[in-house]
C-alpha cells in the first residue's frame, strides 16, 4: 500500500479549528456562573463563544461525523474498519484507518504532531482528514478535510458544534 505520496495533499476542501490550551470553564450548578477550575474567580471569557472550550471542540467535532455519517453510505473515517461492497462488475473493499505523522515543521523545537484519516478503496489510498494539533505556532486542533463526498458532513458537524456551545451559555 502506497501511502507517502497520497497523505499530503496541497489543498483542503474545509477546514475548522478548535482551541487546545486555554481553561476549560465549568458551570457551578449552585449559583449557575462559570468558574475556572481551580481558581477562585469567574471565568469571563467563556461568554465570547470561541474562547476557554479546552479540547472539547475537536472531540465534538469527530463525533458530531460519526452520527451525521449514520444516515449516509459513507464510511467513517475515524474509526477503523472494513467493508466489502457488491458492485455490478466486481466487489471491492473499503478499509479506513489512522496514520500517526509528524509533518516536518519544526514548533518550538518539536515537530508538528498529525493524525490522518485514511480510505482505501479502488481508488487507492488517500487521506479524508488530518487533525493537527500546535500547528502553525496556534495552539489549537486543525482540522481539514480533503475528500469531497465529506465536505458537508464536516461543514454540519462544525455547525452543530457551534450550536452545542452557545446552547451550553445560553442554559
């Protein structure tokens, strides 16, 4: 299986990113305000929607794919599996799996962590997502998508993590 040439594609089709090193604020069910863990203080920059999420985001993100893809023919790429499909000429398998990487770029003396997702199908072996986390000196999770079938599915699970969050300040 040829997988070093396919795995880096140049141009994403969608990509979104979640925040990875600020507080994660929690709501005091006593008096219902946001507290940082562990300090005696409110945690005001909850309220910006896009700020104190944690790794929440990108962990969201991957499950709000999974349910969206239960309604679809499409396989989930982030979990690994195989599956053989009957066509009119011949039957061909679909497998996804992971890709532990490093993609190169030095980050304060580390390279760049990345995980991709991968299909292989008759189509060969390529890349349906990579999630990076501390890219580009941003100390966030990365997330882009390269294969078109997926590009809504990931535009909704965006969507509807950003709906999760402002229904949670809302509550």
């Amino acid at each position: 299986m040829e997988v070093t040439t396919s795995v880096k594609p140049r141009n994403a089709l969608f990509r979104t990113g979640y925040p990875l090193a600020t507080i994660h604020c929690y709501r005091n069910p006593a008096d219902g305000k946001w507290w940082e863990p562990g300090m005696e203080r409110e945690c005001l920059s909850w309220r910006g929607h896009d700020h104190a999420r944690g790794v929440t985001g990108f962990v969201r993100f991957i499950h709000a794919v999974g349910r969206l893809l239960t309604t679809t023919d499409l396989m989930n790429p982030f979990v690994s599996s195989t599956r053989t499909l009957e066509l009119e000429d011949e039957d061909q398998t679909e497998t996804t799996f992971t890709w532990i990487c490093h993609e190169g770029q030095p980050l304060r003396d580390r390279l760049v962590y990345c995980e991709v997702y991968l299909l292989s199908d008759g189509r060969g072996t390529r890349p349906v997502y990579k999630v990076f986390l501390d890219r580009d000196d941003k100390v966030e999770a990365t997330i882009e998508c390269y294969d078109d079938r997926y590009v809504e599915i990931s535009r909704m699970a965006a969507a509807a993590v950003a709906q999760a969050y402002k229904d949670e300040e809302a509550s």
